[in-house]
C-alpha cells in the first residue's frame, strides 16, 4: 500500500522520494535532476543523464522551491541553479509530449480534427483525449472523455499543430498502446508546470456521457 492506502501496482514503478516534500511516489511523476560537471543543476527530462538523480515533483512551485537550497543539499554540495529552471522544465516536457504525439500520429496511433476525434470517441477507440489550451471552450465541450480514458489540455494549438504535422490542431485523441501511456506520463507532469498559466481555469472539465478522469 502507498502512504495514501492505494494499493501500488506493477504499473507503479519504481518510486523515488521528492528532495523538496520529501513524500515517496511513483518516479513518472516527478522530474529528475542532475548536476553537471561545472556544478550547474540540470534537468534529465528523459532520465539518461549521467550523475545521482535528484527528484522533485512535477509542479512549478516545488521546483521554485527546489532552486531555494533544496538542490544544495541534496547534492551535499554547492550547485548553481539556473535562473528560469522551472521555465526550462516546462519548454523540455512540452517538446517532449510534441515528440511523443507526433510518434503516435506515425505509428497510424493519433489522429486530429474534431470529426474524426468525435467518430472515434463513438467507436470507443480513444486513450487520450487532447485539446488545445487556447481552443474554443464552446467546440472542445462538445466532446467527451470516455470512461477509463485520459484528458489533457496542456498543449496550445501550435503544439498539437506541430505533432501533426500542421499549422494548427484544436481537436486531437491517440489509441490504446505503449506510445499513449507515455503521452499521460509525461502529459501529466506538464500539466503541474502550466497549470493556471495556459490553461483557462474550468476548461479541463471536458463534457459529455461518460465523462472520464481527467488528468
């Protein structure tokens, strides 16, 4: 059992202990950090960085917080951290869900355009519901996320737009497989890095029957 008496799961992963909260959680929710060779704290947004990770969970505040002597003492050294940290963090993970949408849209797994999101939707074939920050609130709430299903709004309409491959994208959803839990993922933590600040406040609450949990 977590701490919250959630039973963990397999899916769970490893958990890893936040340097600023210091609460334990699944590592897919928190970003890691290193320190590079000049002392410089460094974002490892893919987790391939070299050096003993640091961990601070995936909301803009906490890695504010973090840059206050949190990562000094984690390191048990002195660091230099980067003005704008939380700022870059938030720049890599949204080209990170870009790149990711975008694998998704080669793989025949993501598709974009509010007819054919709405048609799959009726044909239950949606993972992941995704729309645009800046978007029509009157056109995204005329569809729905599935039960079971995910829902982000995480991306201005030049970022999906730029997954597909297009000038812009208000409307877009992905199937079930590898690439879509990824995309919640990493969709997640950028949500803690731009939440209230692309998103309109009460537009995450996508409506319709079978309205599911939104990320």
């Amino acid at each position: 059992m977590t701490r919250g008496g959630r039973t963990k799961t397999r899916q769970d992963g490893p958990e890893r202990r936040c340097i600023v909260t210091a609460e334990t959680a699944p590592a897919s929710g928190l970003v890691r950090f290193v320190v590079g060779p000049e002392g410089q704290v460094v974002p490892d947004i893919l987790g391939k960085l070299p050096g003993r990770g640091m961990w601070v969970t995936a909301d803009r505040a906490v890695i504010e917080k973090a840059g206050k002597g949190q990562f000094a003492r984690a390191a048990k050294a002195q660091v230099t951290v980067p003005e704008g940290l939380a700022d870059e963090v938030e720049r890599q993970l949204a080209r990170h869900v870009v790149d990711l949408v975008a694998l998704a849209r080669k793989a025949g797994l993501a598709i974009a355009g509010f007819e054919k999101v709405k048609s799959a939707l009726a044909d239950g074939e949606v993972k992941v519901l995704l729309q645009a920050s800046d978007g029509s609130e009157r056109g995204k709430s005329k569809l729905w996320t599935p039960t079971g299903a995910r829902y982000f709004n995480c991306l201005t309409g030049d970022e999906l737009g730029l997954a597909f491959g297009r000038q812009n994208v208000i409307h877009g959803a992905l199937a079930s497989g590898g690439l879509a839990d990824r995309v919640i993922e990493e969709a997640a933590k950028l949500r803690g890095l731009r939440q209230g600040r692309l998103e309109t406040p009460g537009a995450a609450s996508a409506t319709g029957p079978g309205a599911g949990k939104e990320a």
